[in-house]
DNA sequence: TGGCATTTGTTCCTATTTTCACAAAGTATA
DNA sequence: TATACTTTGTGAAAATAGGAACAAATGCCA
C-alpha cells in the first residue's frame, strides 16, 4: 500500500511530518514550562533523535517560522503548531467498550491538557450501564448512533473485544464518526474518508521482541 | 536520524517489516481458527490494507516459506513466523508504575496468549505496595534493581509520570533491561544496544485531529 | 559600519522502501 | 502428456523519505 501522503494547496508530506510535529510540540510546551524563550532546530531536536534538518523540513511545509541566527520563539511556535494540529479548539470524543483499558482511559487527566474531551462512553454491560466515571456517564452502546449523532461527535476510541470492534467501527461511521483511534487488536476496514490510527501492543512487544531475540 | 535497520547474516530489512510480521502472524491466527489450511498472498493481504508483493517481500527476508501456485499452509507459517519473532518461547516482563494504565496492563489478558508473561511490577506507592494483581505482586520501586536481576529480565513497560520515566529507565538498564515499551509521553535516552518502542496515545490523537480538521 | 558567528529555509543528492513485473514452479484438467 | 491457470520469489524500477550543504538573514561586538 502506498504510504498515506497528505496534500494541503499542493504541498505535499507525510503523516510521519503529523506526528512528529506532535512530538515537537510536547518538547516546546516543556521548554516554555522552564521559561525558555528561544529554542534553535539543532537544540530541540537533540532531545528527541531527530535531525535539525528534519525539524526544518517538517516545519517548512507549514510555513516559516524561525529568525535566521535566532532560532524559534518558544511560545510562538507552540501556538503555530496547536494551530497547524487543529487542537486550538476543543475536540469532543467517544469512548466505546469500558472495560480495564477503556475506564484507565475514562480517568486519563493526559487529553484534556490537549483541548481533548471525553463526551460519552459506550458499554453493552447491563452493570456497567449508567454509571459515571470521572464525569463521564456510561451510556448503553444499543444508544450509540444516537448520541453520537446528537452530540455530533467526529472521534471515537475502540476499547473493545476484537470481534466485536468492526461491527462497532461500523456503526460509530454511519453515525458520522471521521476518525477512530482503535486499540482492538484487529485491521479494521473503513471507507477511506475515515481515518484509522493503530495502538496495537503486542505488536509493539513483539518487535521489541524480535529485536532482544536477533542481536549481534 | 536514520531509520533503525536491521541486518541479519548481510540480509537488511526494517523495523517496519518486523512490524508487518506480527500483523500477518495475528491474521494467519485467525485463519488457523477458521480451520483455512492454505491462503495466498493476496487474500491475506486484502484484509490488512497491505500488498501482496510487501508480503512476500517480507517473507522473502527470511526464507522460503510458500508453495508456488498454491500459497502458504496457514499451520506452518505460523510456527515460523512465531520463530522469526522469537516468541516461542517464553518471555518475561516487568511493568513500572501501577497507576491506571499499568494496572489495566497488569490484567490484560493479550499478553499471555503471545508467551508474554508478566513476572513483576513495581511501584512507589506505599499503599500499593505488597497488593497483588492478577496473581502479580507489586514491588518497592526501590528493590527494582535487586529484583529485575535476580529473575533475570529483560524487557519492562513503563506506565510512570513523565518526569520520572527518564530515571527509571537508567536503573532499568543499568540493572540488565535491554528493550522497553514506553507509554510515558516522553522521549527516552538510552544507550544504542537497548531497543525502545513508544506508544502515545496524545500523538495518535493529534494526528487523527490534524486529518480531520484538513480534509480536502 | 564591517566583519564574524549563528541559524534558518531550501535545494539537491542519497538512501531506503515499496511496487512492478516476470520467470520459475506448482496445480488441474482433459 | 500437454495446456491453461495460479502463485511464489525476486531483480529492477519507481516512489518516498532523509540529510548534507549552502545562500540568505539576523545578531553581536569591536
């Protein structure tokens, strides 16, 4: 399969460029945390295993953003970046399948920081049904599409069982859900106006793995 | 920062191909389940958004695994893919931090499945301390150098806050862990013969939000 | 002001990864 | 056995990503 390329008025660049402007954005929020006012590409990128020119070429796509002999203005970049990301405005997401993975999730302080708001949680548990966790209410997943659609949610995590998770991915669409962050363990299938990202552990295991296992 | 490759006997190959394997390792699983003996590059590729010939190509890095005209016996590629990967045999793992992500690790029942075996975890947490989880009993973070040598292992998970996963990872090391899964939204430094593998939730996030907010 | 030191933005080149395309090998059928 | 299909394994080509290197800016200091 082709590398997913992402073209915005005909520049081109890779969704490797997305993440790690991710990446670079956590790194400037700490610096600016210390008060550090002027950050260079050689300097925020020694921290990260990331060339200075990488970091140059990513930013590059978007803009310019630097002064020449200065560096990058702490502050100013990490709005830049929350703006280019698009997390300078709230997102409100859904949680399906509250089990272990799924409440630690309910509970995780990690989103909010990032203008990311849990709005409603799924579950088919008859127990779990109606309770509240962290502010959340656990609604009955038979109500899925309507809360979905009522709330107008745009992003959902999949914490569900692996058999289930595809029959659910294809509901969470129909309701109008565009992005899914799925951590069932299984492919799921999507019409390509939905965007799918992957945070599958074993695999993660298993490549560290691989690696113990083949050294030398 | 050049990808990471991977050369065995003056074959090289990368972490993604590594990755993929694990993939098809997972649906070839299922397949097994369903009692399919054989299947060809191209129907089990068709489930995973993959090619066919990057199926190949990956296999083809380590032997000659299918029959031409026919495909591959599902049973046997299983077992040799379980060997390339190296888990079959037992591997046994520690977790830091037993907050909500490393508890909900801690009873996560994906790991065993994989002869992943979850064999210590520690925390600071004096209230925490001694309790056991899923038959795992958790420990003083301060004995982490005693115990992670006296069992001998090898690969650990950190679930800790941040500002702490840095430290914690020397002492891992430095007490003999060689590969570390990272869930702490930070970037780790160790020295080139230990492997780490990152998995944040906040970037696969960021980046799904980036897709949704450019679309077009 | 001029010269030196920095550091960006970007071009061009190199390395890596993915895909194409086809010979070789196997199956099925008559 | 001959012929028509399938499907693998793989070298070569195409596509993609990464990095070196340098002109253009900027700051600093004498």
């Amino acid at each position: 399969m082709p590398k997913s390329k992402i073209c915005i008025r005909k520049i081109c660049f890779s969704v490797e460029t997305v993440k790690r402007l991710s990446l670079y954005l956590r790194d400037l929020r700490k610096l600016a945390k210390k008060k550090i006012q002027f950050i260079s590409s050689n300097k925020i990128t020694q921290l990260l295993n990331i060339s200075p020119a990488q970091f140059r070429k990513d930013l590059s796509y978007f803009g310019e953003f630097g002064k020449r002999g200065v560096g990058y203005e702490v502050e100013k970049l990490i709005k830049k970046l929350e703006e280019i990301l698009g997390i300078n405005k709230e997102w409100r997401i859904a949680v399906v399948g509250v089990g272990r993975l799924g409440s630690a999730l309910l509970r995780f302080e990690g989103f909010s920081k990032f203008n990311i708001k849990i709005k409603t949680a799924f579950d088919i548990d008859k127990k779990k049904i109606g309770k509240v966790i962290n502010g959340i209410k656990i609604e009955d997943v038979g109500n899925l599409e309507r809360v979905i659609k009522k709330e107008k949610i745009k992003l959902s995590l999949i914490c569900t069982p692996p058999q289930v998770a595809q029959d659910i991915t294809n509901r969470l669409v129909s309701a109008g859900i565009r992005g899914i962050l799925n951590f069932a363990p299984v492919a799921l299938k999507v019409a390509n106006n939905v965007f799918i990202s992957n945070v599958d552990m074993a695999c993660e295991l298993e490549q560290l793995i691989f690696l113990l296992n083949n050294e030398r």
